[in-house]
C-alpha cells in the first residue's frame, strides 16, 4: 500500500534552542486515519506544520502524498487540506464568502452550500465570522480545509472546544472522510476521540514517537486488564497493592493509588483485606477500562493533561 | 475561467468587503477629508482686506480729522491722549498716529508696511476732506479667481494626505493583523497564488480612488467651486500613480512587522515627515531651498505638487511627468522590495 505521509528522521530546532521535534519517524498509510497524541508542548503542532509545508524541518526527509515539499509545493497544496490549531478568518467576511474564496484557490473543488451542510452550518451562511461563536468558528475551519475536496486532511486539535454534539457531528464528518478512502492525519487531546475514530495512533513526547500501533493493541500490550484508582486516608505502602491478587503496574502518589488487575472479581476482596490489614480507610474507588490515557501514564509516569 | 470564480476577483472582493464593512473606516476614507476640506475652507476663506487702527491724539481739531479718516472703511480710528497714542504705537497696537496740530502730524514707523500702509490712506483721506479732486478715474477689479485661493491650494493637498493615509493604513495594517493574527498563514497553506494576494490590495486601493476623488472633489466644487483647470486625465493618472507608490510604502512597512503596534510605529514614522514636509496646508516654499529638493522627493510631495500642477495651473499629462516618474519609480522599488523580504508568518 502506497505511503500519504513518510517521514524519516525528522527534527526541528525552534530558536534559541527548542528541541521541538527529536528524531521522529512516522509512515501513513494512504485511506487511514491517523492520530498523533501528547501533553502540551510534544511536539505535535510542529509536526503537522512541518507536514503541510509551514515550517521547514531542521533535518529529517518528508514526503506528502508521494512529493517533496522542495519540488512540488503547489502540487501538495492542491490536494492537502489543513486545520491550524486556532483559526482565525477574515471577520467581516460571511462564512459563505470565505468558503467561496478558498474554493477559489482550488482546481477542483466542492461546492460552498454541499461543505456547509455538512459542517451543519448552514444556517449561518450569511453571517459575519466574528458573530460566530467559538465552537462555530472551528467548523467554519473545517469547512475551509474540506471545500478543496482534500485527498489528505491535517487536522490539529479539530474539536477543542466544541460542545459534545459538535464533537460527534465533526467525527461523523472525519469518517465519511475516510469512508471515501482519503486520509487524515489528526492531533488530538480527547482519548475517546483517538480510540474512535483513529486506525493508528503514535503518541509523541518531547519530540518522538514513544508508542505506535492501533489504539486497542497499544492499551492491551500497556495496560491490559482494569485499571482501579484508590482514594485512601493515608498513604498505601506499594507492597500492599503488589500483594492484590491478580494485581500489576502499581502505583502510589501520596493518598492516591492506582493499579491494574486482570480479574477484577477476585482483586477487591484481596485489596480490602490488605488495607484492613494495613488499617487504612478506602474512602473512594473508581474502576475503568483502560485508555490510552494510561498507556501515557504507564510509559511516562506523567498525565497527559495535567 | 469566468473573472467572477478568479481568486484574484475573491481576494479583492474580500478586501472591499473587510473595508466597506467597517463604519469607522468609511469614516476616516471618505468623512474626515470632506469635514476638514469643509472647516478649513471656511475657515481661510477669503476676507476683505483687515481695517487698520489709527490714533487721533485728542485736542482741538481732533473730531475733525476723526471723522475725515473715518470716512475711509479701511480705517479704524481711535481718539485717545497723546501719552495713550505714544504708548499704543510703541506695543505696535496702532500703526499710526495722527496729532491735529497746529502743525498737523503724522507719527509712525516707515519700516512697517502696516505703517507706510496706514500713511498713505491717511494722507489720502486728510486732503480729500480738504477738497482734493481725483485728477484720474482708475477702475478697480478685485481678483478672487477660483485656482488662487486657499482652498484651492488646501483641497490637493487633502487629497494627497488622504491617499497616503487611507493607502498605507488600509494596506500596512490590514496585512500586519493578518499575519499578527496568523491568517496569513492559513492563507499561504492553499495554491492561493502570493501574487494574487497581493495584487488584490492594489486593486483595492484603486477601487477607493475611484470613490474618494468624485466625492471629495464633488464637495469642493459644491460647496467652494473649487475646478480642474487642467486635464483630468492627468489628474487621476497623478492619483493612481500616488495610490500606487503608497502601497508599495504600505506593503514594505508591513512585509516584516509582527505585531500591528510595531506597524504602527513605523507607520507613523514614515509619514510624520511627509505631514510635515510634503505641503499639504501650507506651500513648501517656506522651507528652507536647500531642504526643497530632498523634499521634492518625498512621494506625498510628489502626489501634492502634482494635483495642484493640474488641478490650479492647468497641467496636462507632460506637465506632470517629473511627479509621475518619482510616484511610479517610488512605487514600483517599494514593490519589488517589499515581496522580496515580505514574510508570510
Ligand atoms: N514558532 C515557535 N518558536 C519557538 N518555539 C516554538 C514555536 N512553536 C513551538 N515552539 C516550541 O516547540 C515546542 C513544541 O510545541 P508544539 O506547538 O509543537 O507542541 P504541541 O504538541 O502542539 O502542544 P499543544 O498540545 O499544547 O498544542 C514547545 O516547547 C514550544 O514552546
Ligand atoms: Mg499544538
């Protein structure tokens, strides 16, 4: 299967001296959807910009859609559509006329009032972009990197700040995307969004790609099992939680303790029996299947959102 | 393609648009330069000549030369005492002072052209209350031409002022905010071609001519019957050329500034000595000659000197050349300059 996105090596020194992006590597397949994931200031914004031609890279080879920035810049922009992490459009102009404009700019492209519809912005066609709200303004972005009829869509951070309505409607949208066989590379700060919509994530700290693969493979070869977050009234010494059945990847910060057990039936008894033991107070305990949240938290110790 | 799905009709109807949309801006275009061509209009229009204070030192025989003097509308007569009279000419509050005698006497200073000014009608009225006859009949036409009075000379000037300011604003800023607000980014993320872009703000600031000058020149002519002596052709070819070397100033300032207050600055620094220097209220000429020359190189003096050459001298296209080749060479350096270091982000 032919490569939308090879990159080999990629670095970007920021000035004075922001190691952004350190040696990352990443390979898309075309038709795929694909996610990058990673606490503020990873790198992620970076990369995308370096993918869509914004930012030359201080080493590393990049090819888009089988071409090279270098040589075929034009060609790339003709079938690449992009979101920037905050948009900001002309104000005064109405949502139908910025759609017109960039259409504009396209050989081939869609049409404003098909693009609007489904960004379900139809209403608001004629309305200034500065009367828009917040969650609005974002598809509007949307709409602008899908009225070039994009065979590769980059999107970073697409549904920050959108109500969960808006959310599952721009989803919706990606997967129709992506049901026409395109590709979407995507940043993203929503684990549930990743695990939804994205064939493959890489999750990216400090510049590199810690973590590749297909979200439910990184959680089962990471986490597996259930993850349990405690609440104690004291600290649990570690060995108390390494002694719950069944119990792996432990971890205790101050009154707050987490573990992964496989059988979660036979893990609590075992757990309460310890604390008794111990003659510590649970006073709360959550259980949930693991996210990709916690493959960060387990190859990091860090969370990805602080 | 069909002109009207051209991203360069897009791009330019986008400028129109932002531009025509914002109140205060049509304000500043079209408002501010037909108010001030309306004030100071008024308040520079023509006067019948100022009357000049003369002094009759009281005595006998003052009422007589009083009202002999006063007969001339030119004059402003005042009685007072001789100390007053010594007093009042010494402040320079009157230009004369006349003591009725026996000897009848004048006093004043001959180096004042106020005096000397003041002497002869003086002497004029004193002799005609005395029986003096004109020996010649002298007609007498007053000259208040429209192309000689200040508002002629005010309203190129305005003109001038207006497309440096509304040009480099209109284009400086508006890019500086793009890139400030990093639309220019999303912008050179499309095959949107550069060239385009930047052609759209000189056509827009075209599209502005064709509106500011009827309206600002319809005003004067309305309101002060101020007319193009000369060639129109050569008065608009003097505004494009003027439109188009302000531009290529907007654009250079703004190739780089990150931020639309560093923008600002430069702005204004560029055209504080234009303000200035250029003559758009007062004539140039009251600058020192050696400073003439460096200031006939600045473009609004250029753009000025021009609209006036045409507008109050009768110039046609040859006539104007010098200005349109210092426009159109300021504006084409400024231009290839400006997309040469221009940054997108
Ligand atoms: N234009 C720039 N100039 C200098 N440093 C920059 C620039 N852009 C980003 N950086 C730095 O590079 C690092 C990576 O930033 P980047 O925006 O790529 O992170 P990110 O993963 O997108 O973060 P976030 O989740 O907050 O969007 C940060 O330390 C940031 O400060
Ligand atoms: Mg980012």
């Amino acid at each position: 299967m032919d490569l939308a996105i090879d990159v080999e090596g990629l670095h970007k020194t920021w000035p004075p001296e922001v190691h952004a992006v350190r040696g990352l590597d990443l390979a898309v397949q075309s038709g795929e959807c694909f996610g990058l994931l990673g606490p503020n200031g990873a790198g992620k914004t970076t990369t995308i910009e370096i993918l869509e031609g914004l930012v030359t890279p201080s080493a590393g080879r990049v090819r888009v859609l089988g071409r090279d920035w270098a040589h075929d810049a034009d060609a790339i922009r003709q079938r690449i559509g992009i979101t920037l992490q905050h948009t900001y459009l002309s104000e005064r102009l109405t949502v139908a006329e910025i759609l017109a404009m960039f259409q504009s700019f396209y050989h081939s492209a869609r049409a404003v009032d098909e693009v609007l519809a489904q960004v379900s912005l139809h209403e608001k066609r004629d309305s200034w972009f500065d009367r828009l709200s917040g969650g609005q303004k974002q598809r509007v972005a949307v709409a602008c990197a899908l009225v070039g009829d994009p065979e590769l869509l980059f999107l970073d951070e697409p549904t920050t700040g959108l109500d969960p309505q808006s959310r599952r409607q721009l989803w919706d949208v990606i997967a129709d995307f992506k049901a026409r066989g395109r590709t979407v590379l995507l940043t993203t700060h929503y684990m549930d969004e990743a695990e939804r919509l994205c064939d493959r994530v890489a999750i990216v700290d400090h510049g590199q790609v810690i973590a590749l693969g297909r979200p439910r493979d990184l959680i089962a070869e990471h986490v597996g099992g259930i993850v349990l977050n405690l609440t104690t009234d004291q600290p649990v010494a570690i060995e108390r939680l390494q002694a719950v059945a069944t119990a792996s990847r432990t971890r205790v910060d101050g009154c707050q303790a987490h573990l992964t057990v496989e059988n979660l039936a036979a893990a609590v008894p075992s757990l309460l029996t310890e604390l008794g033991q111990a003659g510590i107070v649970l006073q709360e305990m959550q259980t949930h299947q693991p996210t990709l949240e916690d493959v960060f938290v387990t190859l990091t110790g860090r969370h990805l959102r602080d | 393609m069909a002109l009207r799905d051209s991203p360069l009709w897009h791009l330019t109807m986008a400028r129109l648009r932002s531009w025509l949309r914002e109140p205060e801006v049509l304000f500043w275009s079209f408002g501010f330069p037909i108010l001030l061509t309306i004030a100071l209009g008024v308040a520079f229009r023509n006067r019948p000549p100022e009357a000049v204070t003369v002094l009759v030192e009281a005595g006998s025989g003052a009422e007589s030369v009083a009202k002999a003097l006063a007969n001339d509308k030119q004059l402003t007569v005042l009685t007072v005492d001789h100390r007053e009279a010594a007093r009042q000419l010494r402040a320079g509050l009157a230009a004369l002072s006349v003591d009725p005698g026996p000897p009848l006497t004048v006093r004043h200073d001959p180096t004042r052209p106020e005096a000397r000014l003041a002497k002869l009608l003086v002497d004029n009225a004193i002799e005609r209350s005395q029986g003096r006859r004109d020996v010649a009949a002298i007609a007498n036409q007053t000259v208040d031409e429209p192309g000689a009075r200040y508002v002629d000379f005010l309203v190129p000037g305005l003109i001038g002022m207006n497309l440096m300011q509304s040009g480099m604003w209109g284009v400086g800023y508006a890019i500086v905010e793009m890139r400030s607000k990093r639309l220019l980014r999303r912008m050179i993320a499309t095959p949107m071609r550069k060239s385009d872009f930047l052609l759209s703000f000189l056509i827009m600031r075209l599209v502005f001519l064709l509106v500011e000058l009827p309206v600002v020149l319809g005003t004067a002519r309305l309101l002060f019957d101020v007319r193009i002596q000369g060639s129109l052709v050569a008065f608009v070819a003097v505004a494009v050329a003027g439109a188009l070397a302000f531009v290529g100033l907007g654009l250079l300032v703004a190739s780089r500034a990150k931020t639309t207050q560093a923008a600002s600055g430069l702005m204004n620094l560029v055209q504080m000595p234009m303000f200035v220097g250029s003559g758009v209220f007062f004539s140039i000429k009251n600058f020192p000659e050696v400073a003439q020359p460096v200031l006939r190189l600045l473009p609004l003096t250029a753009l000025n000197d021009g609209l006036r050459a045409v507008q109050n001298e009768g110039a046609d296209l040859l006539g104007v050349l010098p200005q349109l080749a210092v426009l159109g060479g300021i504006g084409v350096v400024t231009l290839v300059l400006a997309v040469r270091i221009f940054r997108w982000d």
